[in-house]
C-alpha cells in the first residue's frame, strides 16, 4: 500500500510540481479508470457496517441519497445505489490504496467514490498541476482518450477537473475525477461507469457534482 504525500516541493521562495510524488496519484486514478473492468464478489453489507468503518451516513429522500464526507461537505447520488463493502473496495485496487468510501450499482460497474489526502495545492499551482496529471496519465494507460481537463470555479473554489475514456478488457469505461483543494487537504471525488451507459449516466453524475456542497475551508 503506496503513502500518499503532498504534491509540491518546497524550493525556497517558489513552489514545483514533484513529479514522483505524483505518481501514487496517478496510480489511483489508473487503478479507478479500470474498476469497471473487474467483476466484484457481492457481500452482505449494511447502512451500520458504512458507518462504522467510513464514518459515512447515507439519508434517502425523493429517490436520491445525500451522502455525507465527515468534516468535508456532503453530496448526493442515486438512491437505489448502495454502499461497497471494505472487501469489494480493494478488489479494484489491489495495487493502491483504495478510496474512503464507494457508492455504485447492484452490478457494481457504475460507482461515485471519495478519498481525502492530506495534501493541497495553492490555486495559483493549479495549471501546472492540471498539465502533469495530464501527461503522466497520457503516459501510463495507453489507450486513456481525453474527454475533458479543465480548472472549474464552483462555490468560490477552484477545482481541476478530468474526464477520460479507458479501455479495458471487457469494455471500456467512462471516468470523471475531480480534484478540489482544501485548506489543509485535497477532496478527490471519482465518477466512473462503462463507455455505452456514459449518455445516460452524465446527468446524473452532473447532477450529483453540481449537488457537492463544502462546509471545510
């Protein structure tokens, strides 16, 4: 299991992008491009099993579930989706580390997930960031498609945001990751599902973005 630390190298009076402490990065995000590739063992699981290892609280309402990031924020998502167990979470990364807390489909092949690391990134930073991700993902799965990179402004911040095509070996997956600098830590936030769904599947994953709220400066 990879130790994530922070991204940036402290040069005196500037600040550079540490490109091998990017790579870990990366490698989640490679290892999430593909989770919809692998087939997940299904396990009994519970609303009190989320709570007691993610620290999570799931609220259904009008067919939607608000889910809440302990000291982060919270957002929604689709309320017939249902939690992933500790076991089914490793599955997909069994070379990184894997995300606080997954969310997906009976089927397990569409999922939103969450991790928070404590590292940050000054705004100012962002595109130099924005440009590495941009080339060392590029460079590690070939095959990656660019659908979208861009630095989005929601709620007063600055978020990076990425969007790819994988392929895999049984279909190729549609991926969304955003990147949203904290104070202190980073917010990731990654939408996935298989390529032929993706048409359907973007509203309701714009819809679960544009419903994340922040309360952590």
């Amino acid at each position: 299991m990879c130790d994530y630390t922070v991204l940036l190298q402290d040069k005196g009076d500037d600040v550079e992008i540490d490109e091998a402490r990017l790579w870990p990065w990366v490698g989640i995000l490679r290892a999430s491009s593909k989770s919809g590739n692998h087939g997940v063992c299904m396990g009994s699981f519970s609303i009190w099993f989320a709570s007691l290892f993610f620290s999570v609280f799931i609220y259904s309402f009008a067919g939607a579930a608000t889910v809440s990031i302990p000291n982060i924020g919270t957002f929604e998502a689709p309320g017939e989706y249902t939690p992933l167990s500790r076991e089914e979470i490793k599955i997909p990364y069994r070379r990184g580390r894997p995300p606080t807390f997954a969310i997906g489909t009976k089927n397990r092949t569409t999922m939103i997930s969450y991790e928070i690391r404590a590292m940050t990134v000054p705004a100012e930073q962002l595109p130099e960031v924005k440009s590495t991700v941009e080339t060392t993902m590029a460079q590690s799965l070939p095959g990656l498609v660019w659908k979208k990179t861009d630095i989005v402004k929601m709620q007063g911040r600055s978020w990076l945001y990425f969007e790819h095509v994988s392929p895999g070996p049984d279909y190729d997956t549609h991926n969304i990751f955003l990147w949203i600098p904290l104070a202190a830590k980073s917010l990731f936030l990654n939408f996935t599902c298989p390529k032929d769904d993706f048409p359907k599947m973007k509203p309701v994953f714009q819809r679960s973005i544009q419903s994340v709220f922040l309360n952590a400066p």
